[in-house]
C-alpha cells in the first residue's frame, strides 16, 4: 500500500474532523440564541429572495442534519430540519446563505457557473479513482502502469480544480448572506457577529477539503514525474 497516499488521507481526515467537529459546536452555540425579529429560516430565504425579485426558486424542508443547499437543477433551496423552523442566528445564517447561491445563479456568477459545468467531470472522476489507485499499484513498472498513473493524475487534477473554484462560490454566499442580513435589518451587531462566526467555520470545511485535494494532486503528480525520470 501507498504510505504516502494513507498519510495524506490519514491527516486531512483528522483536520477535517476538527473542523467539522467546530462547525457543528459553533452551529450548535447559535442555534440557542434567538434572533430578535422572531423569523425562521424559511422566512429568512423567502425574504431574501423576494428582495432579489427571484420568484422561480422553491424553498423546502430537507432531511438530516446541516444538509442544507441549493440545488440549480431544480431551482430549490433545501434547508435542513433546524434551518427552516428555526428561529436562530445559526438558522438565519444558513438560509441567507443557501439563498445566496440562489442569487448567484440568477445573476450569472461565472464561479458557479464553472463549477456546475465541472460537476459532472468530477463525479466521474471520483468514482474511478480507487479503481485506478488499485490499478497502478498492481501494474507499477510496467507501460501500463504509466498510463493509468497519468490518468490518476488527471482525475486528482479535476477534484482538486473543483474543490478550488468551490471556494470562491462558497466564500461569496456568504458575503452575500451577511450583506443582505445586514442591510435588511435582519441580523444587526452580536447576531450579525454570530452569523458572521458560524459561516466562517462552515468555509473552513471547504478550506480543508480543497487544501487536501490540491496536496493529493500534487503528490500524485510528482510521483508520475519521478516514474519518468527513472
């Protein structure tokens, strides 16, 4: 097995459990504290896209915890159990947010437009990586070996290309939400703050994960470089 390719996986795992972990803590602190206007996080996307004159984009109830997004596709913001009925500083940050891509997409912005076109690259792949992995590693010193590490190579390249135009999408949403939160009157100081804190630590997430596809791809390059040079 790859001792380099199992460390890499071994500490980003741990970074982003850490996160993760903070996210859920900082989530967690702001969803006990009410915001001042008493409105949900349905009342909160509803707003904010009136506000933005988008009226072909539904706002429903999804499933599980902190599963909240926009889905282009279908124009519809699904927000989590604890995001629609909540009346929270957590609630109202999330749901501005989600709205925020919502905005994004009726304006045309060319970071999320890129990343839609990428989506389906990535998902393919994302889905022959292993197989690849388990390829070149059965095949090292052969051709054949070669060709599928370069392919390995290309695919760690989209995933890593993906996961760093995500950042600019994710990074915006959220200068968006807490713009129009501000703006509106919905959030102003220590909830504006709060708001401000807990969608900080949910672009840390995408933060990590871009860091750990951009060290794998390089990894993975380096070693097709050093194959070549032997």
């Amino acid at each position: 097995m790859d001792i380099g390719y199992l460390i890499i996986m071994g500490v980003f795992s741990v970074i982003g459990m850490v996160i993760g972990g903070r996210l859920k803590s900082k989530f967690s602190h702001y969803s006990k504290i009410g915001v001042r206007n008493g409105k949900s996080g349905y009342d909160v996307a509803i707003d904010m896209l009136r506000h933005y004159g988008i009226n072909d984009v539904r706002v429903v109830e999804g499933q599980g915890f902190l599963s909240d997004h926009y889905n282009p596709a279908t124009k519809t913001v699904a927000l989590s159990p604890d995001v629609f009925h909540g009346r929270s500083i957590a609630s109202a940050a999330v749901s501005a947010h989600e709205v925020g891509h919502a905005v994004q997409h009726a304006q045309a912005y060319s970071m999320l437009q890129l990343r839609s076109k990428l989506v389906p690259v990535v998902q393919f792949s994302s889905s022959i990586q292993q197989i690849l992995f388990l390829g070149t590693m059965m095949t090292i010193g052969s051709g054949l070996g070669g060709t599928l590490m370069l392919i390995l190579v290309a695919t760690f390249g989209a995933t890593a290309l993906f996961s760093l135009i995500t950042l600019p999408v994710e990074f915006d949403a959220s200068n968006r939400a807490l713009a129009w939160l501000d703006d509106s009157g919905y959030l102003k100081g220590a909830e504006h703050d709060g708001a401000k804190d807990a969608l900080w630590w949910a672009a840390m997430t995408y933060v990590s994960a871009a860091l750990g596809a951009l060290v794998m791809f390089l990894y993975f390059l380096l070693r097709f470089m050093g194959s070549n040079n032997d």
